[in-house]
C-alpha cells in the first residue's frame, strides 16, 4: 500500500532516516513507510536483540526454538506483514535488507513466516497481494513449496527440513 503524506487519516509519529512510522487513524495501526526509493538488496538498518525471551509476544522476532527478540530499534516492531514483503529480517546477521524495490511512499513490509515458526496470534491477512496466503499463522503452517518463494531464517529453514508441518 503506498500512503500520501497530505491525507489526513495518517499522521507521521517519526523519522527514522529512510522511513517514517505513519499512524492510521482509521484503523488505528501504525505502519513504517520509506521516505525515498530503496534498491533491492540495500542493508536498510542494522538492529540487535534489546531483549531475548523465551515466549513470544506480538511483537517479537523469532530466532530459535524458544528464543525471540524484542527488536532494537524498536521503531522497527512497526513494519507490517505482507504475502508479497519488500524486506527481510536477516537475523543471522541482524539487519533488515531490502529484498525488491520501493518506492518512495510504499510502506516497508515483511513477510511473518519468514521468521515465526508458530504464531501467537494467527490473523486474516489483508495484504491485497495477489498472492494472498488468506490466514497467516505461521511457517508451520505453510506448504513448503510455498515458503520457498520467501526469504526465511535460518531457524526456519531447519524447521522446514527437520519438523513435519501441518500441510
């Protein structure tokens, strides 16, 4: 979804260099959306684990088996989830790349079951892509053959070759 600074349903909560995180006050979410064009491939930020828990929260990264992180910065907890994502959260090396292009405006969006093996809170996606998985509750959820097409972490990669999924 790409957002119009002059709309008055949105409002800008902060700047963060190559994003801004825009508050909707229709829908009351918040959304982190790219203040110039950004190149696939790009290292947008560098983030570290502020802290590792070992149950997950809603706004948590997974990392490992029980491990999961509150992201630092947090200003990143604020890129949404898309079935056709713009980013990825390379936590092996703990930065967010870009891995197709945006555009100035675009919001930033990355794709959960990249790195959440079982979610806690499982939701109807409304991401409007055309390829659209419907209800996202995480990779192990998800035919293999379709996770495939995603960047995953390495955690869920060796999910994917160890653990049986649903599917």
């Amino acid at each position: 979804m790409k957002l119009k600074q002059g709309e008055s349903k949105f409002e800008i909560l902060s700047h963060h260099g190559l994003g801004d995180i825009y508050f909707d006050h229709s829908t009351q979410q918040r959304s982190f959306v790219a203040t110039r064009d950004i190149t696939a491939g790009e290292i947008l930020y560098q983030f570290n684990p502020k802290q590792v828990q070992s149950n997950p929260t809603y706004l948590t990264v997974q990392i490992g088996e029980e491990s999961h992180i509150v992201l630092d910065p947090e200003f990143l907890a604020s890129i949404n989830h898309s079935c056709d994502p713009n980013v990825f959260f390379d936590v092996d090396h703990w930065v967010l790349r870009c891995v197709r292009d945006i555009k100035a405006g675009e919001q930033m969006t990355y794709f959960y079951p990249s790195t959440e093996w079982h979610m806690i809170q499982p939701f109807d996606c409304r991401c409007g892509s055309h390829n659209c998985l419907g209800y996202i509750q995480g990779a192990d959820c998800i035919n293999p053959e379709i996770l495939s097409q995603y960047h995953v972490s390495s955690f869920i990669q060796q999910q994917i070759k160890t653990v049986p999924t649903l599917i």
